[in-house]
C-alpha cells in the first residue's frame, strides 16, 4: 500500500464478502469507513474509546472494535458487520432470531454489538455454559441494562431453542 | 490532525531507517489500540505512522534452545492467553494477559505496544518483571537487550532510544516448584483498568524459606515496580503472618500513586498493603497452587 503525498492510501477490504478499493486519509477510522463511505450504518458508535462495544466486528474472524482500529490496519482483510450475519437470502442467524423470540433487546443501540460479539463467541466457543457468555459479554454494554435477556438469547441459540420456546414471554 | 504518510514496513531494518530518516516526525503503530486514542486527542501528531503488522515474523511465540520463551512483540494479548507454549509453560502470564480489558482489545493490542507505550495501569508488566522478562530492541546501533526491570522510565517514558524498536520479550520457563498469585484489584467494572496490580513469585527452598521471591506492582507509581524493602524482608526467612504484614507495610511505603477515578493516592497505598499481604498469602498457601 503506497501513501501518496496527501497522506491518501489505496485501500482493498472485503466486507461481508464484497470486496472494495477505496482511497482514505490514514487517519480514516474502520468505524466511519464502515458508516460514512459504505453506509452500513448497522455497527453503531457508542463511546469510541474501545468501552461500550457498540462498534464490535469481525475482523478475519476475530472480535475487535471498529472505533479503535485505523481503516489501514484492514488491508486485505476481511470485515464482518451486523449486516454481513444474515445468510445471503436474508434469513436470520440463530442468534438473531433468538435475540427476537427471547428479548434480547429493548432500544437496540447496542444489539449490533451483541449480536457480533455472540456471533463471535459461538465461533470460538460452541457450546459456552452461562459462566463463559458472561465473561466475553463484558466488553458489550447494553445502557437498558437488558443483560438477562442477552445471556438468556445466546443460551437459547447455543441449546438451539427455537422461537417458539420463548414466545409468550 | 494533519495527513499522515503510512509505511506499512517489510522488515525491521526498514522500519529502523524510516524512523531513522524521520526522527520525532514519524510514530509506529503496533495494535493501535492506544495510538488510535491519542491520535483522536491530538496527544500525538505524525507525519509518517510505520506499521509493525507487516513485519514477517514478528508475532511469532517460541522456545530457544535455552528453553526461554520468547514472545514477538506482535504477539496479541488474546494470543499470548491462549497459546500452548504460554500456558503450558507460563500459566500465571496466560491468566493475566486473559484479564486485560475486553475480548476486542485482547484481540488487537499486543505485548510490545503494551510495553513501549508504559502506561503504568497497564496489567502484563508486573507479572513479567516477577518473572525477570528481558525485552529486545532494535535501532540504529543495533540490537540489544534490555531487563525489564529498568525498562520503565516514568510515565509513557521508556529505556528505548530514540529511534529503537521493542522486537520481543523473553522469560525464562520458571521450574514447576516456583509458585505464582497475581491480583488484579478491580472495584469498579471487570474491564476497567485496575487500582493495583499485584505479582508475587516465591521461590521456596526445602527448608521452609524463601530461597527468592519477586513482589511487583503495576498502577500505583509512575512505573510498575518491584518492592524491593519487601523482598529483601522475606527473602531467607521461614514466613510467617508476621513477616509478610511487615513486607505488605513496606510495599505499600514503596509506591506513589496518584488520585484519579480509581481511588485517591491514600486509599491506593492501603490497598497495595491488603492486596500484596493477600497475593504473598495465597503464593505460599501450601495446598493450592496458584497460577
Ligand atoms: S464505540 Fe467502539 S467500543 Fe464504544
Ligand atoms: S437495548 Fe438499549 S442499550 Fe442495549
């Protein structure tokens, strides 16, 4: 990646499977390259000190916050956003469908995150007891403070209980 | 914030000439989980930003010959933690850099911006200077190594040489009789920056004594720091209650912390006091072995 004079940087990333080249300031943040040149407005920003988790993706895989990564360090990675969870034929994950049936949001500011975040758990942790969803949920705040209707959704996805389950709730 | 050159650097001898041609003009960026900050509050300012993340190799973690662990200074925390040579051969590294912050900042920042970035709240340095880590620079006089134990300056202040560039930290693989507790103290939220970190090493001799021990301490100085007064106090003696409330006293007189959010400069000292008093109990308590 050369830097021409003005500080702009050729920029190739792939987000949720489609590849862009853009060219961006070196100082462009993940998280505004995500909003401002992509429009996917779905990855929130909350604090942009790396606190509250709003901003969460998935970069190669790995959970990180968009607030805190300049958008040089994704070259020739691959991101992964809220919108980029759905299969292609937009059908929910198992996580969002049961953030849905069992009340894991009220606002929705931070649900991004936490379904990003979960995505990313279950990646890593397929079948985490309530103990580990806890412990990688940290990072994620939810100000409706809705955090039993978090764990209780990602323990429901990881059991694999369908909406039906929580229906009536 | 005015436009920055990026070179994203191929080797370290490159990133030693940029930096070399540059001069306070020019900052590396390792994570960035630090740098993106100060960038954003205007605390630094380049002209020309050098990336580590393209350096081949420089994440890698290994065992040399002399069976010491030496970890890239790319390595991330979340690697670092999870590891198999780190936690086969250092658990008590492993738990600590585990408890860093946040899964996302585990997974960006790493071991050497860590350390050459010397915020002094920062939790891997205690356990490492317990451990008598040695970090490896480059620059452009060469290589060299330096003890962590003089490695920290002041605050964000570092023995690196204009110019140098942290590659790596080493510690020795310490022998399965050594004994480890480490305290995060946290009263505020499980991802906030602790109020006092505490690492204690004990190197117990089949007599009953102390053969050597290491006491450090992160958050509550200008640097991390060993409590030496409380090390010389234990080090040769059988323990007893007594000794280690008059080791605790001393490390608390050893540190200078400041008031901020996380306590006042009082409180601080009196929670290095209990804390180290604690990790010093839980380090020689015979049944458990504490990582
Ligand atoms: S907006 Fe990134 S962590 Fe809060
Ligand atoms: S649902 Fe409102 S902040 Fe979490």
């Amino acid at each position: 990646m050369a830097a021409s004079a003005d500080g702009r940087l050729a920029l190739r990333v792939t987000v949720n499977g489609t590849l862009h080249e853009l060219t961006i300031p070196g100082s462009r943040l993940l998280i505004d390259l995500l909003r401002d040149d992509l429009g996917l407005t779905g990855t929130k920003k909350g604090c942009a000190i790396g606190v509250c988790g709003a901003c969460s993706v998935l970069v190669d895989g790995e959970l990180m916050s968009a607030c805190l990564l300049l958008a040089l360090a994704v070259q020739g990675r691959s991101v992964t956003t809220v919108e980029g969870l759905a299969a292609p034929d937009g059908s929910l994950s198992a996580l969002q469908a049961a953030f849905i049936a069992h009340g894991g949001f009220q606002c929705g500011i931070c649900t991004p995150g936490q379904l990003v975040a979960a995505t990313a758990l279950l990646a890593h942790q397929p079948d985490p007891d309530e103990a580990e969803v806890r412990a990688w949920m940290t990072g994620n705040l939810c100000r409706c403070t809705g955090y039993l209707g978090i764990v209780a959704s990602i323990r429901a996805a990881v059991i694999g209980e369908g909406p039906a389950a929580g229906a009536g709730e | 914030m005015r436009p920055f050159s990026y070179v994203p650097a191929a080797s370290l001898e490159e990133a030693v000439g940029v930096l070399a041609r540059h001069g306070d003009e020019a900052h590396l960026l390792a994570g960035g989980t630090s740098f993106v900050l100060l960038l954003q509050q205007g605390l630094v300012d380049p002209g020309v930003v050098v990336g580590l993340s393209s350096v081949p190799g420089l994440n890698t973690i290994e065992r040399d010959g002399a069976g010491q662990l030496r970890i890239g200074a790319m390595a991330t925390l979340g690697r670092i933690e999870g590891d198999p040579l780190v936690r086969d051969a250092l658990p008590c590294l492993s738990e600590v850099v585990g408890r860093v912050a946040t899964v996302r900042i585990r997974n960006q920042a790493t071991i050497g911006g860590n350390l050459a970035h010397a915020d002094p709240a920062q939790d891997p340095p205690p356990i490492l200077l317990a451990l008598d880590a040695v970090v490896e620079a480059i620059g452009p006089s060469g290589r060299r190594t330096i003890p962590l134990d003089s490695f920290f300056v002041d605050v964000f202040e570092t023995a690196l040489a204009p110019g140098e560039i942290l590659t790596a930290v080493r510690v020795a693989a310490p022998s399965p009789a050594i004994r480890f507790a480490t305290v995060k103290f946290l009263p505020r939220t499980v991802d906030d920056f602790a109020t006092v970190t505490v690492a204690v090493r004990i190197d117990p001799s089949p007599d009953g004594r102390v053969a050597d021990l290491r006491i450090a301490l992160g958050a509550v100085a200008p640097v991390p720091l060993r409590a030496v007064a409380a090390e010389n106090a234990i080090r040769g003696h059988v323990p007893d209650e007594a000794l280690l409330a008059g080791a605790a006293e001393l490390a608390r007189d050893a540190v200078d912390p400041f008031d901020d959010v996380r306590g006042s400069a009082d409180y601080k000292r009196e929670m290095t006091r209990v804390w180290t008093l604690r990790a010093l109990r839980r380090a020689l308590a015979p049944s458990e072995r504490v990582a």
